[in-house]
C-alpha cells in the first residue's frame, strides 16, 4: 500500500472551506459517509452536511470527524477586524 502525501494547512473561514477538507480527506482514506461517521461517533447525516457545507456545525462534533480523520485543528491569533 503506497503513502499518501501529507495534507496542506488551509484557513477555516467558512462551512465550505471545512467541507472541502473533510470530503477530500475522507476520501484519501478511502471511507464512505458511514465508515467515516462510526469513527467519529457521530450520525452519517452529520457527516453529509459537513461534507455540504453547513454553516452551523457544533464544534465539538466537526473536531470528532477531524480527529478520526487524523487532522489536527489549530487556532492561530490574527489580526483582528475593524
């Protein structure tokens, strides 16, 4: 079985930013909504609407699928807004 190449850090703006994260490591790892979703203890409806986008996911629930995906969250200061 050949290794994967590692993921690239990218901003968490916006639902769809953690979408487009979640969807393309899950399928690195080759596993289905519902493999993904016993992993993270979670609902595969959970997991789909991550995977949509939703804008109002529980944080608690979205760094379970991110743990079982093996990514890791980092909060980095910025600059605030004005």
């Amino acid at each position: 079985m050949s290794s994967l190449p590692p993921l690239t850090p990218l901003p968490w703006r916006r639902g769809s930013d953690l979408a487009r994260a979640i969807r393309s490591a899950r399928l690195r790892l080759g596993l289905t909504h519902t493999q993904l979703a016993a992993r993270a203890r979670v609902s595969r409806l959970y997991v789909y609407q991550l995977e949509a986008g939703k804008d109002t996911a529980r944080a608690d629930k979205a760094l379970a699928v991110l743990a079982a995906l093996g990514i890791q969250a980092l909060l980095i200061p910025g600059t605030p807004p004005r």
